[in-house]
C-alpha cells in the first residue's frame, strides 16, 4: 500500500462538480476581479469565523502583511516597535513583521503544546511592544486566556495567524475571532484550500478593515484616488467562488482529519515516538499530525521504505534561516529540538481509517 502525506488531486475531485460549476460560472460571467464572487465569500467566511469583516486578498503571508501595514497606516505601529512571535513558526508570520521594519521577539513554545509559552512572554514585554502575533499551528488553538490578559494589561494587538487552524475553536468562538485581527491563507494543502494562492483577513474593526482592503488594491479605496502606497494583492473571483464551494465542506473535511487523528492517538504505541499532548477535538483540526522522534532521518526512511510519505514541518527553524543572519548565533532550545526531532504523517479530508491503520501498524513495529 502507498500511502502519499496528502493528495490534492482526491480532495478537488471530492467535490468536483461543484467546483467546476463554480468556475464555469465566473468563466462565464465575464467578471474576474472584485465582483460578486469575493462579496459572497468574504461574507461567508466572515460569518464562519465569528467576524464582522472579511476581506479576500492574494495569499496568506500579504495577509498579515496588511494586517501589519494598516497598524502602521492607522498610528498604532511604528518603525521599530516590537512583536511578539512564536520562534518555531512557519517563516511568514516572522517576515510580515520585519517586512513593516517592526522587530519580531521570538518567544518559546512548549515542547508538549508545540505552542507559544504564555508563561515566558511577560518576561519579553517591553515599552516598544506594541502587539502579539500567536499562531494556531498544525491546526492547534494558540490562545490561551493568559494571552488576552496580557495584551488587555500592557495595551497589545493580538494578531492571529490563523493560516493553518479554520475551523478550531475556543470557548463559543473560532480562530481568527480571538484577537484584534487575524491573517489566514488558502494555499491549496491548507484545511480550506484554494486551486492556487489565496487569503483573508478577519476583524471585527471596521477602520482596520478599510485600511486593509485599500492597501491590497494599491492604497486605494475610490477608484484612481490612492491613499496609501499599497500593492495589488487581490483575491480573484475563481479562487473565491471555488472556495466558498469549499467552505460549506470544512466542517466535514476537518471531522475526517479528527477521525483520523483519534486513531493515531489512540493506537501508536511505539516508545520511540512521541505524541504533542492531545487537544479536546474542539481545539485542534489537525491542519497535521506532528510526531517526535529522536532518530528522526532514520525512521522517515523507515516509513518511506514502506509506502508512508511524511513532511518535516519545518526542518530549519527562521532564528537558524540566511535570511535572518542576525539571529543564527541565538540558543532558541526548544525550537531547536522540534525541528529536529518532528515529523508529519499523513493526514487530510480524504485519508481513509484503512490507510491510518496501515500508518500505525508500520510505526509500532519500527
Ligand atoms: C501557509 C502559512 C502562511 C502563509 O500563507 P501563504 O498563503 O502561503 O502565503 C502563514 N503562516 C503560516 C503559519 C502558514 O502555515
């Protein structure tokens, strides 16, 4: 048996008919950019999240970019001001801060939780910071009520990168409706993925959502009229009618990610492997299945040689990356041990219980 880590192609051909009509249908309209199709996903996707304001724009990383920029653009940021970011994120959360010249302070996750230590960031606070960016990573709700005492207490944004959590909950809510604002990416292998690149932002303040739809039409708000020096990073209607197909699945898509990870929780019984701590299916929508191992080279040709495709996610943590030299010399040991020792099994909408117990014999026998 050949297990792929995730196969794009079975998830589109899922719910094909209704992907093509959708398309067909902005072919045919003749209307390809800021037409009715983003209005119908951006008004659905921000019910979804529990957000007043959604606004579609080209991918994930000009998400928070924008969300980033239009602190600056509305006085809340400025050049130099300081953000607190989990240190084993993906490389985007870190480079929409340093892209707006704000200087990220990397901050330690747990080794159990995978996520930020809300026990070590108080100690980071200083007069320059001006917000916390947290991130649901591997689909694992990052907030914690300690998180928004802080950024209540010292005055913070509470940014969300939500690119790898739709569909996680907190308490009544979603992620992407815990903080102030939050960026969210639709690259394809995400758990609401787009044929191609595509993002959003959500908040529930109006002037951050007209500053943010500006920049991502060139600053501009009123035709020819620019406010601000912005970019063109607009959300097109194929990629907004395609996911708003989407959207009305992920609950669904995710209860198979749940289903799947249940049984690798409750069946991997290899003292070489070890589990993140398990979440209450609420908190967690497996975006992936992170395990841990020692020798982890080893046991990923292990799985290879017996049909199990696997990702590291990520083998090279952003303090260690030549884009930000001037951290390489930082001890971040955590970190450092996640992105050796992790490994992601397969996981997705269309992984069968068939496969994952073919996954778990071949894992409890290496
Ligand atoms: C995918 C991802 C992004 C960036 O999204 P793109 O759409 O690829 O630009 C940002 N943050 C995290 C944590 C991601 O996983």
């Amino acid at each position: 048996m050949q297990i792929p880590f995730l196969s794009l192609k079975s998830i589109t051909e899922k719910y094909s008919d209704e992907i093509h009509a959708a398309v067909q249908r902005v072919v045919d309209s003749g209307w390809y950019l800021q037409g009715k199709e983003n209005e119908t996903f951006e008004n659905n996707y921000a019910k979804y999240i529990g957000s007043k304001y959604c606004i579609g724009v080209a991918n994930g990383l000009d998400a928070l970019i924008w969300i980033v920029k239009a602190y600056k653009e509305l006085g809340f940021f400025n050049d130099g001001d300081e953000i607190i970011v989990p240190a084993n994120t993906y490389i985007a959360s870190i480079l929409a801060i340093t892209e707006n010249n704000l200087k990220p302070v990397l901050v330690e996750p747990t080794f159990e939780n995978l996520e930020i230590d809300d026990n070590k960031i108080e100690e980071r606070i200083t007069s320059k910071t001006k917000g916390i960016m947290i991130v649901h990573l591997y689909g694992r709700c990052a907030y914690t009520d300690k998180i928004g005492e802080l950024c209540k207490k010292y005055n913070l944004k509470l940014i969300e990168d939500n690119a790898q959590a739709h569909g996680c909950r907190f308490g009544g809510k979603r992620t992407g409706s815990l903080g102030d604002a939050a960026g969210h990416s639709f690259y394809p292998g995400k758990n609401l993925g787009a044929l191609g690149d595509a993002g959003a932002v959500t908040t529930d303040n109006q002037e951050l959502a007209e500053c943010v739809r500006a920049l991502a039409n060139y600053g501009s708000a009123k035709k020819y009229v620019f406010k601000y020096c912005g970019r063109n990073s607009r959300l097109d209607e194929i990629q907004a009618a395609v996911l708003d197909v989407k959207l009305k699945h992920l609950d669904e898509d995710n209860a198979n990610r749940q289903r799947i990870a249940a049984y690798y929780y409750d069946n991997i019984n290899n003292p070489k492997i070890t589990l993140p701590n398990r979440l209450d299916d609420k908190n967690n929508v497996y975006h992936l299945f992170p395990v841990f191992c020692e020798q982890r080279d080893d046991f990923q040709q292990y799985l290879k040689n017996n049909g199990i495709q696997t990702i590291i996610h990520y083998p090279i943590p952003p303090h260690k990356q030549e884009c930000y030299k001037e951290w390489n010399g930082i001890s971040l040991p955590i970190t450092e041990q996640i992105h050796n020792q992790e490994l992601s099994l397969p996981i997705s909408p269309v992984l069968t219980l068939a496969e994952a117990e073919e996954v778990v014999r071949v894992i409890n026998r290496f």
